[in-house]
C-alpha cells in the first residue's frame, strides 16, 4: 500500500517528543526536572475562565461562522488599533484554531507548489513543515549568535529568488527571544517592496520582552507593508490560554477569504466557547501580563547568569519570549558515560539519562550548537535543573 508521499516527508515535532520522554519518565516516578515548556506555568485568569462558563450557561455552545464570531473579531480589530497601530475590519481577520493553524491558512492560501518561503535559522520546528505541507519550498537563512540571531539584510536579499514568494518574520522570537527593532523591520519591509513578496509576521510572544525594547508589527510601518503583511498572533502565551486553541490572522480580506474557505472545510469554526472567553481576555486590563512578564524577566536574568558561570556552556540575554538557547559546542567531543556527546541530540539524551533534565536539542531548529531553555517553569525548577547542568557538564570527560 502506497500512503502520502507528502506526509512521509514530514519531520515530528523534537519538541513534542522530547517533552513526551520526560512526562512518561516523571509518570515512572522519576525526578525529572523539564525545560522543554512552549507554555506559561500560570493559570488562566480567573475572570476568563468565568466568561467561559458563563458562555456554557447561556448555550454557547453551537457551531459558530466558520471564521470565528463577530465580538471576538471586533475585539481583535481594537487590540490592533490599540497596540500596533493597524487598522482592520472584520472581512480582514480570521480565528483559527491556535495560531498555527492560523500559519497553515496562510502558507495554503498564498503557496502554489514550487514557491519559496524564507526562513531564518533558528526557527521554530513547524515552520518548514507547515511550507512543505502547503507544496512550498522551505528557504534557510542562516544568523548568527554575534548579531542577536536576526536576518543580515545582505544575507536575506541573496536568498531571493524568482521563485521566492514569503519572507517569515518571528519577534519576539522562538527559540531565541529575540526582538526587531523598527529600523531592522523597515529594511526587510522595503526588501518585500522591492522584489513583491509577501511578509508573513508572527507576533505570537508580543507582550511578552523584557526592559527598554518594544514590539513593533511590521505591517504598520507603511501602507505598502500593509498591505503585503499577513500578521499572525493569538491569546495562548500572552493570556496563559494555550489549551484553549484560539490564534487568528489579519490581511488583506482577499487572503483572508481564502483563509476562511479552507478553513470551513478542514476545521470550520474554532471552539465556541473559548473564543467568548479569548473575547474578555482581549477587553481585559494588563495586570496579570504584567505580572507574568515580571515573573519571566527574574528567571531569565537568573537563568542567564548561571549559565554564563558554568564553563563551557554560554547564552546571550534574550529580549522576549521565554526561552533562552544555550551554547553547548565547547562539550563536543567528550563523553558521559562513555558516549561521546556529538552534537545537540546526543547532549540532550545524555542529561536526560545521567542527570534527569530534559532540554530541546537545537537541531529541531535548525542549530545544531545549541540546546533550548524554557524559563515557563518555576524558580526552584530553574535552579535545581541548571544546578544538574553544571554537575553533568563538569563530569564530561
């Protein structure tokens, strides 16, 4: 029997499955300490889980128009208004089942087989395959730790070609927390105008940086960027809410109708109740963001100060997010128990054998020299994991 050849090309997620090991090894009763988290260790705030309930007292609890509800995206047009500058209309915004599969509306609504995405390494793990599975061509671009792990203008523009179609802009970003300045997205804007591309700007971790640096959405930096952006963002991270799977996009409504065609035949409408509720976490005041955000910012600086104190391992200071990728290149070549650590998966497998901590390796995201951190895990976590990692990293031989 012969299945998707596309499926089969299809990479699983590092992220998931070394996440998956650890919780079956803590299910053992095993002291895993886990850094692999892509979500906040709060609650949801009460005051949205109670819209919620609400929504289920009162019946809200049918299908709803495949693009999600009127209030929400009301409320998402004001949010945009609000703190980005951009001004949408209902017809150009669409609620999707979490914002990645906002990501995959996206690429199947602009892709036709053949066309090039550029992409900058390190990215998130489902940004390639999501490309792939709309026929799209996955284009890297490397970046490098000296320049904050963002696009070289130079570098981007040689990654052009006439078959390019997206170039993908992530900030704050996952894995490396870093943040564009507004300079930084006007040079890339002006490079779309240049040679017609579409942006595509997830700005998913948007409230969440750290000290003097502010988030900027690329599409309000003129009205042609405007016009050639699809900006994707959702309330997972910023309200705590990523089992509620509520993410949505803004674009031109062209893109948009295409966007929600596809969607009303895969998915339809996103979960009723959780989008009444992503209504009061939009319409909400920011104090438990803030809170958050100040909880995140102790642990990084904690976070990024041990590790610049354990020799052979260094990281530079992430401006957002919450994830901090670690070098670990100066441990190639030596051993733990006899297993000689090669590169970033075999790193990982070892601490997570000798030392029961549990890190993403950074080949998921294109960097082999890397591990990622995630600081979504309380200050005691944070401590004892990284006090194992120096212990680990000390024994190699």
């Amino acid at each position: 029997m012969i299945l998707s050849k596309k499926a089969q090309q299809i990479q699983p997620s590092i992220t998931l499955a070394i996440t998956a090991k650890a919780k079956k090894m803590k299910s053992e009763g095993i002291d895993v300490i886990g850094f692999g988290a892509g979500e906040p260790d709060f609650n949801t705030p009460e005051n949205i889980q109670n819209a919620a309930i609400q929504a289920i007292k009162q019946g809200f609890t049918k299908y709803t128009a495949a693009s999600g509800i009127t209030e929400l995206k009301e409320a998402i047009a004001n949010k945009f208004y609000k703190d980005n500058g951009l001004k949408y209309n209902a017809s150009q915004i669409i609620i999707s089942t979490g914002a990645k599969q906002c990501l995959a509306n996206a690429f199947s609504a602009t892709l036709n087989p053949g066309d090039e995405v550029i992409i900058p390494i390190p990215y998130w793990v489902s940004y390639p395959e999501l490309v792939k599975l709309a026929d799209g061509v996955p284009v890297f671009v490397e970046t490098s730790e000296a320049n904050n792990f963002k696009y070289d203008i130079k570098d981007l523009e040689k990654a052009i070609t006439d078959k390019t179609k997206i170039i993908l802009v992530n900030s704050p970003n996952n894995p490396t927390g870093t943040v564009y300045t507004k300079e930084e997205l006007i040079a890339i804007a002006q490079l779309a105008k240049k040679h017609d591309l579409i942006i595509l700007s997830d700005e998913i971790y948007e409230k969440l940086i750290y000290g003097d640096e502010k988030h900027i959405s690329i599409g309000s930096l003129s009205e042609d960027a405007y016009n050639r952006t699809i900006t994707i963002n959702g309330v997972s991270k910023t309200y705590s809410m990523t089992g509620w799977r509520i993410g949505y996009a803004a674009a031109n409504e062209e893109i948009i109708k295409l966007m929600s065609s596809l969607q009303s035949h895969t998915t339809a409408n996103p979960n009723s109740i959780a989008q009444y509720a992503s209504v009061e976490a939009l319409n909400s005041d920011e104090v438990q963001i803030e809170k958050m955000v100040k909880e995140f910012k102790s642990r990084r600086d904690y976070m990024v100060k041990k590790i610049n104190e354990i020799e052979n391992l260094s990281c530079t200071e992430p401006k957002g997010a919450f994830y901090v990728m670690m070098n670990i290149s100066k441990t190639f070549g030596k051993k733990s128990n006899g297993c000689e650590v090669k590169d970033s998966l075999t790193f990982s497998q070892a601490l997570l054998e000798k030392e029961k901590v549990a890190v993403i390796p950074g080949i998921g995201f294109g960097m082999d020299n890397y591990v990622r951190l995630s600081y979504a895990t309380s200050m005691d976590n944070i401590k004892a994991g990284l006090d194992r990692i120096e212990k680990f990293v000390a024994e190699l031989q």
